[in-house]
C-alpha cells in the first residue's frame, strides 16, 4: 500500500491504492485518506508512519479552508510525538 505516486498537485504528497503519502514537514510523514459529500462534510485521517499515533477529523460545514484543516491534522500528530 506504500508504493506511490506523485499526487501531481502538491510537492510532498503520494498517492496509492487508497492512502496518500504527506511530508509537510520534512522527515515527518503521514499516511491518511479525504473524503467528502455534497452536503459540504468532509473527512480527513493521518497516521504516523510508524503506525503509533493517528488523528481523525470530520468537518460539518459547507465552507472551509483546506490549509487551516491539513494544518491542524499536522499540529495534532506533531503534538502527539
């Protein structure tokens, strides 16, 4: 499932068979999924590479900012450590 491709939109990120690879952060990687409906919810996960700490959110809005949620995923796990 590690095996990756450049997602071809932001440098750092993989994709594969389901997961994509994050290192927003150098040396810090993460491994997670997004989904969303068409009523606005949104989810995002991230497990650290090691498997040891995961975080889960949902956002329950129509409107939000994608940077501001990718960041709070990498401030709880880097907090996690």
């Amino acid at each position: 499932m590690k095996r990756t491709v450049p997602d071809g939109e932001t440098p750092g990120e993989r994709y594969g068979l389901g997961v994509e690879r994050y290192e927003r952060t150098p040396g810090f990687v993460t491994w997670g999924h997004s989904g969303s409906m068409e009523s606005g919810h949104m989810t995002r996960n991230a497990v650290t590479d090691d498997g040891a700490r995961a975080v889960t959110l949902l956002i329950g809005s129509e409107t939000f900012d994608s940077a501001k949620v990718d960041s709070t995923i990498g401030k709880l796990l880097r907090d996690l450590r």
